[in-house]
C-alpha cells in the first residue's frame, strides 16, 4: 500500500514538473518576443560612408587643333572675297565688218587702267582694201559711242593703204572709269556699221 503511494506521487509530481517547465518556457519565448519587437535585438544599420571626394577636378581632353592650323601662329586672314577687276583686261575680238569697200577685222581688244578716273580701249584692227586705187585707215573712220555719247580716238591713227593690200593699226579711246556700255562704230565714205563691245568679256580661244 506504501509502495502504490510512493509510485503516485511520483508520477504526480513529474507532469507537476514538465507544466511548470513548459510554463517558464513560454514565458522567457514571450518576452523574447516582447524585446525583440521593441527592437532590442534588432542592429542598427551600418552607414556606408561615401568614398572621398578627390580635390583635382579631372581637365577635359585637349582638343586637337584644325587641320592646316599651326600652333602658336597667328591665324592666316582669310581670302578677299567678291569678284575683281584686274587691268589690263583682253575683251572678246575677231569681229568683221564690211563697210564700202573696206574690210574691217579686230583682231584684239583691250581695255586697261589709265588713271583714277579714266580707262583706257584699245582695238587692233586689220584693214582690207578691196578698191582699185589707195584708202584711207586712219582715226577718222572710227568713234566710240560711250553710254550713248560718240568719242573720237586719241590714237592718232593715220596711213594709206594701196588698193587690193592690208594693214594693220591700232585705234585707242579714253572713256570714264564708271563708263557701262561702248559701241564701235566704223565709218566709210558714207556708210558706216557698228560693232558693240563687251567690257567684261575674255577672248574668245
């Protein structure tokens, strides 16, 4: 009867024990997760520190510089532009008339600076006499109607050329430097034609 009592109380008392256990270990899991919320376990995050800053600003590449250029020299200064007006200037020659019985041929023109305010047009012209007897070739058979006004040549042109031959002379005008249109105008006895002349024309090749 002791022995049965001895054993019961002994099984009374474990369960007693592992209760209490369980008891304590739901409490200690309980304030572990008390703490835990309140963030006493939870590490504070580590700040990553930026990395130091270099003083010397990083220049950018040099440039190359343009082709043709020379460093250290000055700058070449660019080409005039616009159109020139170079003297002596050819014009466009080879022009034949017939006046009378005179041929005329311009063999060359030119037109070139006399001074600040004057030009310079010099023809070379061939003469063909076609008559039985001498002509005439001389300044008289020429004028030069400069923007509508007729001029007579300075050139001072004067020989007689025999019938059935040639000669060759040179008649020259002085016009305004500002002058925009010329005729040639080539008189015989009592006929006379007229040659316009081109002063921004080169010769024909």
């Amino acid at each position: 009867m002791a022995e049965e009592q001895r054993s019961q109380g002994w099984w009374q008392t474990v369960p007693g024990i592992l209760t209490a256990t369980a008891g304590i270990i739901t409490a200690i899991a309980g304030l572990i997760a008390a703490l835990h919320q309140a963030g006493v376990f939870t590490s504070a995050p580590k700040q990553v520190q930026p990395p130091p800053s270099s003083s010397a600003t990083t220049a950018p590449p040099p440039t190359s510089p343009p082709a043709g250029a020379i460093s250290g020299a000055n700058p070449t200064p660019p080409a005039p532009t616009g159109p020139a007006t170079p003297y002596p200037r050819a014009l466009t020659a080879g022009t034949e008339v017939r006046v009378g019985s005179a041929t005329y041929r311009i063999l060359a023109a030119q037109l070139d600076r006399r001074n600040a305010e004057t030009l310079t047009l010099r023809f070379t012209v061939r003469m063909t006499n076609g008559e039985r007897f001498p002509t005439n070739f001389w300044d008289e058979s020429f004028r030069l109607r400069v923007d509508g006004v007729p001029k007579a040549p300075v050139s001072n042109l004067n020989k007689l050329v025999p019938a059935q031959s040639a000669e060759e002379g040179v008649v020259e005008f002085v016009i305004p430097a500002a002058t925009q249109a010329v005729v040639l105008q080539v008189r015989q006895a009592d006929e006379s034609t007229e040659i316009p002349v081109d002063l921004s024309s080169k010769p024909r090749g």
